[in-house]
C-alpha cells in the first residue's frame, strides 16, 4: 500500500479509529491491531511475502528467548550466527542471487570458461533490506546484552512490522521501539497535530518535489544522449532532488504517523544538502541506516581508532558495503566507494567532526564560505547520484564525460519554469526551517492559526493540483 | 481526542470541498475522453477508434438522417479496440429504456486485430487496464471515479486546459462527443504528420497478430446489444491509400470478413473507403474537421437510403 495512494488514505482513519476508540482498553489488543493492520499494509503488495516476515519474526524471537537462557558464550554466538544467517540469508537470496551469478558467469568467461548457470526470476519482497536490518538490531543487542530479550510475542511482531516504517523505515534499533510497545499509549493532541504537519510535509515532498523531478530526470538519463552538458547537470539535480523528496518525505510520513499512534520515531533526515562537508551530509542523510552501519559494521571493525590502513579499510567497508545495501548493481558499489573517496581526507586530517552544527544556526543567511561549502558538497553529492541512478557503470561515465563539456555553459534545452519554482520555494522552507527535526515543524508558529491553517491548506492543494504521476517510493526497491 | 477528530474532519471537509470544487471544473477541455465518461446515459451511439471520434459529426447524421441527438463515443484504437472492457463500457453508457435509437459501428482493422500483448500475458487484453475498463460510472458528472484513477495530468490542467480552447494542437470534445483537433491545416505540417503516421503505423503491424476472433465476438455483442435498441450500421472510415496498405497487410480481405458480419447479422456495412479521394485529412488517417462534415454528411445519406430501401422491402 502506497503512503500517497487512496487506499491508505482509507485505511489510515479505519486503523486510527480501531486503535483509539474500540481496542484502547487493552494494550495487548492494540498491539494485536498493529499486527494485523501492517500484516494488511504489507500484503497489500503480495500477500506471500507476510511468510518471509513472520518467519523472521519467529526466528529472532525465539533466538532471543534462547539467549537469554544461554550463558556459554560459543553457543550464545551460535545463536547469534543462526539469526545473522537466516536474516540475511533471505535478503542474499531475494536481493543478491541472481547479482552474484551474473558477476560469477562474467569472471568464468574473463578466463575463457563459459558456463550456462541457472539464474531465477526472483521478486524483491519490498523493504526487505529494511525490516531485516531492524529485526538483526534486535538479536545483536540482545546478544550485547544491551537490551532484556521480550517474552512478548505480540509486541515484538509489532516491532518487526510496525506499518508506518515497515517498508522504507526509519529501520529501528530494537531498545528504541520495542519498548514503546510495552507501555500504554496516551492520546495527545499536540503530538498527533505534530504528527499531521509532519504528513503533510512528508506527501509536499513526496508528491509535488519528487515525483515531478521525476518526470524530468527519467526523461534526460533515458535520452542523455542527446541533451548538452548543462542539460544533464539539470537532470543529476532533479535526481538528487527526487531521491530526496522521496525518500525523506517517506521518512515524514512514517514518522507523522507513527506519533498519531502516540509512537516516537527517529529523525532519518536533518536538511542533508545544507551540509558544509561530506562527514556532515552523512550525519544528515538516511541517519538510522548510517548509524546501524556505524555501531554495527564499522566500530566492530575498529572504527576510527588503529592505523591510517585500517582507518582507509573501515571506511571503504562501512561505504561499500552501504552501496551494496542499496542494490545489487556496481552502480550502487561505485556509489559507495565515491562516497568514501570523498570523506576520507576529511578523516584522515581529522576534520570529519568539525561541522557538527547546524549551518547558519543563529543567523538568516549562510556566509561566503558557508555557501560555498555547501555548494561544493552539494556538487559532490550530485556526481555520485549519477552512478546511483544510472542502470549501469559504463552509462554513468557517459552520462559525466557528455556532461563535462562545453555544453555544460550552455543555456539547458529543458527548463521546466514551474518545477524550477518550486525548487526554488522548497529550498527556501527547508533552509528557514532547517533546525526543526522536520522544516515546517514550528516554522509558522509566530503568525496566528488562522493564518497557518490557511498556509497548510494551501500546501495540500499544491500537493492536489501539481502532484505529478502517483509513483512508487524509490527506496522500496532497496 | 474529540477535539482532535472535530478540527480534523472540519479541515478534510474544507479540502473535500475544495477538491470538488476543481473537479466540477473538468469538461471537454480537461483531455480527449472526459467529457464522453460524465455525459449522461445515450440513446443513440456512435462507437468506435479516433476516426469516429474525430470524423463522425453527430450533429450532421441527426440533421439529415432524422436521428435524435447522436452521441460519439468513439476513443481510439489503443484504448477502444472491440473487447470486453469496451463492451461493457458501451454497455453502460447505453440508455436501455428506448428502443428507436441509431447505432454507428465504426470498424478499422486495427479495432479488431489480435495484439501480441495478449499472447505474452496470458490472454489479458491491453485495454484491460485502461481507463475505459476502470471507469465503471461513464455518466457520472463530475467523474471523479476518472479523473483519480485514470486522469494522466497533473489535476492543474483541469483548471489550465480551459483557457486554451480553440489554440492550435489542442482538441475540445463537445456536448455531443464529437472530439474536435485544432491542428495547423498547412500543406507542409500535414505532409510532415503523414509522414509520421504511415511510419508509425507500419511499425505498429508486428505488434499485431492478424484478424482476432476474441474482438469479432464482441463486435457481434455489441451488434446484438444495439440491435435491441434501435438501427445499427457498421461503417468504415476512409484513409489514404499508403494507410490503406498497411490494413490490407494487417488484415487482409478485410472488407469481404465485414460484409459477411453484416450479412448474417442483418445490418448494412456501408464502405466509404472507395470514396477516399474525396476527403482531407490531418495525418493521412484522421478526416480534417470541413471533410468530416462533408463524410458526416455523405454517411448520413448512405443510412439514409438503407433505412428507405429496408421500408420498401
């Protein structure tokens, strides 16, 4: 079920009103009810993936009963292994498979042996990637001893697959949501209004930000081939903007919400292209999945401490292995590895941490340096997104070398005056709400309601009039 | 709680209002099919591809044939070939209480050829999908039922797209479905855009898979449904010669297959392909608006003269 669809726009008030008015007696009930309403979300797309889910379920929650049983610390990492392997056992198989045979077929025939391997037709269960990782926390800082396994089975199939994040997240650590679901909900009015303008907020993106780049970018990376170098530059703009309308204005929307259901969730994205270096775009964008990789890849690995070659290797890792994530393709890789080619002389100079506020905080404009900082590190991110979105390798350094050219100063061939203006008022709601956990959070609050209602009122009939095409979330491929 | 749930539903009745408001605003200006899904039920239909929708003038065939208010339900060839979706779409835009309406049954090859789609996908039809099968209510004003499933702009354009009436390359569908395209009429566009059309289509004929039996079976349906109703006619549209070609190479012996349709259902097929020459169009297949008329025109004479022939026997 899509967040931007009409099916979840009746479905919403249906679960709302059960959970609120029939089951909130009993906390067991309501928690039952998040069950089977995300067990409906979800097999809204296809219903024969629920088993994937509910085995994961079964699986973490019995490893977790079984840890806490256990104090031989071999079996204890037995346990923890037999999760690890069945977790990603599915994610490698579903998402992966198919990657590693070609890449194998290519390798054998590099040497001059050809073999005729068998590869599936296999469909990605959506946000596989997502409730895998949240459900692995789980076992891990149970295995940690960080966190009291649950004997409560309903809250914990709550937790895997609490609907508002099931499919693209923010992916939860285990000791942040899990407990919520042990205590009773109360309603409050001004969390659930919060959780309503962070909706809003979250479709503005999604609908009119996104899905309208969109438009525009597919159709200059599907013919790059003829557009001039200023044109392109265009696209990989519309892109890094789509991709993070969609997958920021996702994160809105789960969060907003998860609070109408008195649930906190954690902030996934924090104004990301305001950054003045790449150490503080990777403290911004899709933060629940860069901190899981943090306390869970790379501090194991030795994180920041030991030799400068063991630095350079953590870090590779940490990025490569974040590509990866997002898909089975070098593009993603290559993404990867641009991305730790960028940050690592901000680590190895130490200044990775030195931008750790927020830009601008007590001031209406950035300096010179500020904004060209941020310039910089916007253009960075812009190049990397080519390899993101191209479909493979060879296209994304057509795609840079058409752009690098003279045709880079030329006049774009297209110029969509509208989108452009949006652009252009987005930035600047983003910029003045830039040190809110979302822009519009208290962005108005000094101008009196009515004022503010009519400014909400006007943001839902943008998001009616200039939606473009309903379009798949682009992170529900991950 | 409560006063959650009041200043929640007062403010989604505001936007429900609101959202209403512009879609009350849709007419024959918001795209080509719109108006002919939120115009009442019909008596009198004309049905068939874009040939239809663009060539047959209702207002002309009432005018000399005596019909009462004709209306085109004609999309394309695409969207409308002969099937179960546009069956059941005719089907419910029919008006069953009378019984003395005038049925045009517009045929081209393209309408009733087996598309290689339908192979591929288990026998489900291209137009399974489309607008024409997921709008169930085709009388409904304003058609929200459409313009949230189907509509293909931005929901703006229903507001925009009424200031460009009458503007070259748009089109405007009247009160009786007659879709009118203003185009440029220059030799040098139309040369261009036939060009174009005869390229196109002839790329289109390996997509297709010859003469379908699954589109014959619901072109008899719908005879036989309009049949109960009233006078139906089957007609097919002229074209140049070049797009000619390429129908005679999709189906051949077209021509000879709907003659014996019309003959074993009792109704006339009424062939103006031979008169060709005699009609303009804008891209070699669609009739300009003056020689759509003038075809109108010509038609309506032609059922004309079966209707008095039909007396006389």
């Amino acid at each position: 079920m899509l967040f931007n669809s009409l099916d979840f726009a009746i479905f919403l008030p249906i679960v709302f009103i059960l959970y609120w008015f029939v089951l909130n007696k009993q906390l067991k009930y309501q928690n039952a009810l998040v069950v089977v309403a995300s067990y409906v979300f979800y097999g809204w797309w296809d219903w024969r993936f629920l088993s994937l889910i509910l085995f994961s379920t079964l699986v973490d929650y019995a490893i977790g009963l079984a840890l806490s049983k256990q104090q031989n610390s071999r079996k204890r990492k037995v346990l923890l292994w037999i999760s690890i392997i069945v977790n990603l056992g599915f994610l490698g198989f579903f998402k992966y498979y198919n990657f590693f045979i070609d890449n194998f077929v290519k390798a054998f025939s590099f040497f001059g042996q050809d073999i005729q391997p068998n590869t599936l037709n296999i469909i990605l269960p959506v946000g596989i990637s997502f409730y895998t990782f949240q459900t692995l926390s789980y076992t891990i800082d149970v295995y940690k001893k960080q966190l009291e396994p649950t004997k409560d089975f309903i809250s914990f199939a709550a937790f895997v697959s609490f609907f508002p994040q099931l499919v693209a997240g923010p992916i939860e650590r285990a000791s942040h949501l899990l407990p919520q679901f042990y205590v009773k909900r109360q309603f409050n009015y001004n969390k659930a209004v919060d959780g309503l303008r962070q909706i809003l907020w979250g479709l503005f993106k999604k609908v009119v930000i996104a899905d309208n780049c969109a438009n525009f970018a597919n159709t200059i990376f599907d013919g790059y081939e003829s557009y001039s170098g200023s044109t392109l530059a265009l696209g990989a703009v519309f892109f890094a903007f789509q991709i993070y309308g969609d997958f920021s204005g996702y994160s809105d929307i789960a969060i907003g919400t998860s609070r109408l259901f008195g649930f906190d969730l954690k902030q996934n994205f924090a104004t990301p292209y305001f950054s003045r270096d790449i150490a503080e775009f990777w403290r911004r964008w899709h933060i629940s999945l860069s901190t899981w990789f943090r306390d869970y890849v790379y501090i194991p690995l030795g994180g920041s401490r030991g030799s400068k070659g063991n630095q350079i290797r953590n870090v590779f890792i940490i990025f490569i292995v974040s590509g990866f994530w997002h898909g089975a393709n070098w593009t993603f890789i290559i993404w990867g590895a641009l991305n730790a080619m960028y940050f690592l002389p901000l680590l190895l100079r130490g200044k990775n941490k030195i931008n750790t506020n927020v830009v601008a905080e007590n001031s209406m404009l950035p300096s010179v340096k500020e904004f060209l900082q941020m310039g910089v590190t916007f253009g960075l991110t812009v190049i990397a997104w080519v390899f993101f979105r191209a479909e493979n390798v060879s296209m994304a350094l057509d795609f840079l070398s058409r752009m690098f050219n003279m045709s880079l100063f030329t006049i774009p061939q297209i110029r969509p005056t509208s989108l452009l203006l949006f652009l252009i008022i987005f930035i600047a709601i983003e910029w003045a709400g830039r040190t809110y956990v979302f822009a519009i959070e208290r962005l108005w609050f000094k101008y009196p309601k009515p004022i503010r209602l009519f400014i909400y009122y006007v943001l839902v009939m943008l998001i009616f009039l200039y939606g473009g095409k309903t379009q798949e979330f682009i992170y529900f491929q991950f | 709680m409560k006063r959650f749930l009041l200043h929640t539903v007062l403010f989604l009745l505001l936007l429900l209002a609101s959202f209403f408001m512009v879609f009350s605003m849709a007419d024959g200006t918001t795209d080509a099919y719109y108006k002919k899904l939120s115009s009442p039920k019909q008596a009198s239909l004309i049905v068939g591809s874009s040939r239809a929708s663009q060539g047959i003038h209702p207002d002309m065939i009432d005018s000399v044939y005596g019909s009462n208010n004709m209306y085109n339900y004609g999309f394309t060839i695409i969207g409308t070939p002969y099937g179960k979706a546009y069956f059941n779409s005719i089907a419910n835009k029919l008006d069953r209480k009378d019984k003395k309406g005038v049925f045009i049954i517009e045929v081209t090859p393209w309408t009733l050829s087996e598309y290689e789609f339908s192979s591929m996908n288990d026998n489900k039809y291209p137009e399974d999908d489309n607008y024409i099968a997921k709008t169930v209510f085709v009388n409904m004003n304003p058609n929200i039922e459409y313009l949230i499933e189907s509509f293909k702009s931005k929901n703006e354009a229903i507001v925009r797209n009424k200031n460009r009436k009458g503007a070259y390359q748009t089109f405007f569908v009247h009160d009786n479905g007659w879709l009118e395209v203003t185009i440029e009429s220059d030799m040098f566009s139309k040369i261009s855009r036939t060009k174009n059309k005869i390229e196109s289509y002839r790329k289109k004929i390996p997509e297709y898979s010859g003469f379908s039996e699954y589109r014959l079976d619901y072109l008899i349906k719908t005879i036989t449904l309009f049949k109960e109703h009233g006078e139906v006619y089957l007609v097919r549209i002229p074209v140049i010669k070049e797009m000619l070609e390429i129908e005679n190479e999709l189906v051949p012996g077209f021509d000879k297959k709907m003659n014996e349709l019309a003959k074993d259902s009792e109704i006339p097929y009424i062939n103006m392909m031979p008169l060709n020459l005699d009609y303009d169009y804008t891209d070699g297949n669609h009739l300009t608006i003056d020689s759509g008329k003038k075809f109108s025109l010509d038609l309506a004479i032609q059922m004309d003269k079966f209707r008095k022939n039909k007396t006389l026997k």
